[in-house]
C-alpha cells in the first residue's frame, strides 16, 4: 500500500475521485475557518451533524405538537415502539443478532447496569482485569462496583500496563494475567480500542481468556463501535456498551447502547435492575406486580424512550446502513495509512506514532507523542483550521474518519504541519 502512496494533492485529489464512500462528506456538516471546512480529525472525540438530524427532529417537534400523548402510537415514527428501530442496523455494526442490542442510556450508566449483572462477586472470585490507563469514566465505574461488594479497589482490580518504556499493551501480557488470575477472576472488561493510543484488541482472544478460566467479557466500545468491525456474538463476548457520539455521529451526550448476549439476555434467571420498559411488552401496562423480563437486551431498558436524544441517532445509523461497515473499514484502513505515510515524511517535526503500525490492531486514529512543544504545535494547528485533540500529557490524537474525511483532509493536515 505505502509504496504506491504520493505526498502530493494531485494523487489526494485522485483517491477521493475513487473512493466508493465520497459522496457521504456532502451530508454532514463541517465547522468552517476563515470560509472553509476546517480539516476535521476529532470524529473519535465528537462525530459531526449529518444534515438530516434538523429535518427528523422538526418532524418530531411536529408530532408532537400535533398529537400530543397520542404521538405514541401516531407518530410517523411511533415513540412507544421508537428505540426497536435501531436494532437491524446496530445489530449489524456490532456484529449481533437483533434481540442482542438495545439503545439506551449513557455509556457509564450502561457499564454500572451490565455491571450488577456480570459482576457479582463470591466463592473467592471477585477480581477484575482492566487495561491500565483506562479512561477515567471506566476507572470510577470499576473502582465504585468493587467497593460496593467492600473489596478494595488495590486488591480487586487487576491493571494490566504497557511494559516498561513501551506504549502499547503486549497481548500476551493480557492472556497471561488472566490464566493468573484464574478463579479468583470475575470479569475481564477492556476497551475494544484503547482511547489514548488507538490500540484495537484482539476481543476474540481476551474473551476465550476469560472464558477458559470461568470469567465474564465485557467491552467498553466507546472508541470501537462504528469504527472497526465486530462480530461479538461469534466472539462469544458477554456483554459490552458504547457512546454513540464518537464515530456514531449522533450528538453530544446522545443516547448510548448496550449489547448482551443471548444466552443471558433470554435468560430470565440472570439479575438485572429493572424497570417498566424492561419489562414484557404484553405486560407492560396491566400495572401488576412481578417484574417479567422480555427477550434479549431490551430487557435491561428502566424508562421509556428519550425520542429527542434518539433522533440524531436514527439519521446516522441510517448512514451506517447504507455505506455498510465493510467499506467504511476497507476506506478507513487506507485512509489511515495515507496519513502515516503523509506524517513519515515529516521528519523534522519530533514526534513518535504510538498508535500500532498493523492496520490489524487499530482503527481510524493515529496518537501522535510529542517529546516537547507539542501544546504550542496543536495551537497552531488549530489556528491553521485543523481539529484534532489534546491529550495530556503530550498527544495529539487525530482521525480520519471514514465516513466523511477524505484524502484530501489528510493532504491538507500535512501541509499544514509541514509549514509550521
Ligand atoms: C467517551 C468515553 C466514555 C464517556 O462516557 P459517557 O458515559 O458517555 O460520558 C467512557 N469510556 C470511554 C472508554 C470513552 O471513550
């Protein structure tokens, strides 16, 4: 692939000409400097509006100004069935079966219920295995469960840490621990792709783990979902949760998601919090005692549908529908290596990619470490028209997303840092 790679526009120009995908770029809307998109690599922190989202919410604002409590059942969309529709394509993106996936809550809100399911400390087995340097959300949720069945987070968590001078978690290492651990290992919970340096997990492999020494999986996918492929019911992954507004597109502090599999999610005996949306349809309304958990993940689901939080949502998972994540992957894998490329020729600028250099173990960002003056570097990147993101201490993350970055996006970063 890099060998057939140009650092000119011309060839950036001509790529996008080919890329099967480029028409998704004229629906989404990018903030603009000095008059022109800027050049936007922070889809992995916040994804851009998709110029439907104001059309489908006007037509909800609509219904319910029209119909009020009726809007329910009335609604073009009906609210009472109104999350359902999510189900086909998200099933698709997180390699599910429909009954596997429900949309709901927030993400951490999403971990703690998935949590007081598959953490349920006894007989000896109360340790969790996490990646190190996870991100911080995760690392409170964690801490807190553990504490609240009185082990100490010291003792229960178990971190699993790049070696020494390394930036990268060995996948041995993560297998190793694990076969440690052993009985006394209730839960693995890693992030499918690491936040701060891009590294994708080999899920598969962490969750047989797990398995083997009678552990549950879960995956934060926060930095995965609608970024790499997954196939979590073959995988055999437990449960998992994301964010939907990173590379979902579907707005600040929209609705989040969860994915249970079957084996527990029609598994009335296994415990989740309840409440009247959870509960069986048939039932719902005959306002009786006794809660009945209805099929699949729907059934960790407390209240009704938030319609508002979910419109945004919709219009992307329908984007996500029609491009398929085949070929945003197969976009994404070249798009990305574009940019590495592009950053190798900029040798007198000192920084190191740490994001792995296999287009197997990563997704759409490059981490970028800086060993001095990066603060000031990003700065003039952002007054150059360019959004990517600060991490402390000192990386720059970037990503080219898939969906409506370019070649040329990419060009234009590297011009830009080539001037400064
Ligand atoms: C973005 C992100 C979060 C954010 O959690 P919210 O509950 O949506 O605020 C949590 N964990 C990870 C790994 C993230 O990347």
């Amino acid at each position: 692939m890099q060998s057939t790679f140009k650092a000119t526009l011309e060839y950036a120009q001509t790529q996008d000409h080919l890329d099967v995908l480029h028409s998704f770029r004229e629906r989404f809307l990018f903030p603009q400097h000095n008059g022109k998109n800027t050049v936007y690599f922070c889809g992995n922190s916040l994804g851009l509006q998709s110029n439907a989202v104001k059309y489908l919410m006007d037509c909800e604002l609509a219904d319910w100004a029209k119909y009020g409590v009726e809007g329910h059942f009335e609604a073009r969309s009906p609210w009472f069935s109104y999350h359902q529709q999510f189900s086909e394509n998200l099933a698709k993106i997180v390699g599910a079966h429909k009954d596997e996936v429900v949309v709901m809550n927030t993400l951490t809100v999403n971990l703690h219920l998935l949590l007081l399911s598959f953490y349920r400390p006894k007989n000896g087995r109360y340790k969790i295995i996490m990646e190190a340097g996870a991100f911080p959300s995760d690392q409170y949720a964690i801490e807190t469960q553990v504490r609240m069945y009185g082990y100490n987070p010291d003792d229960a968590i178990i971190e699993i840490a790049p070696r020494a001078g390394e930036h990268l978690i060995a996948e041995e290492d993560i297998q190793k621990a694990i076969a440690d651990a052993g009985d006394s290992l209730a839960v693995v919970l890693f992030g499918g792709v690491n936040y701060y340096t891009g590294q994708l997990f080999d899920m598969k492999a962490i969750c047989q783990a797990a398995h083997q020494v009678g552990a549950y999986c879960g995956f934060d996918l926060a930095h995965a979902v609608g970024n790499v492929p997954m196939q979590l019911h073959d995988w055999d992954v437990d449960f998992a949760c994301w964010c939907s507004y990173k590379y979902l597109n579907s707005g600040p502090g929209a609705v989040g998601g969860a994915y249970v599999h079957e084996r527990h999610g029609n598994n009335p005996d296994v415990f989740r919090l309840a409440g009247w949306w959870g509960n069986d349809e048939s039932t719902r309304f005959k306002m009786k005692k006794g809660f009945i958990p209805q099929k699949g993940a729907a059934s960790w689901q407390m209240s009704n549908a938030p319609i508002f939080n979910m419109v945004a949502h919709r219009a992307s998972l329908d984007l996500f529908a029609k491009a398929g994540m085949k070929a945003l992957r197969e976009k994404s894998v070249r798009m990305t290596a574009y940019l590495e490329f592009l950053l190798l020729q900029l040798s007198h600028l000192s920084f190191t990619i740490i994001t792995p250099k296999e287009t197997e173990k990563r997704g759409a960002q490059l981490s970028l470490l800086f060993d001095a003056r990066g603060r000031e570097l990003f700065k003039a990147l952002t007054d150059n028209g360019v959004i990517a993101d600060w991490r402390e201490p000192n990386v720059i993350r970037i990503a080219p997303v898939p969906m409506y970055n370019n070649f040329e996006d990419c060009y234009r970063f590297y011009e830009i840092l080539a001037n400064i």
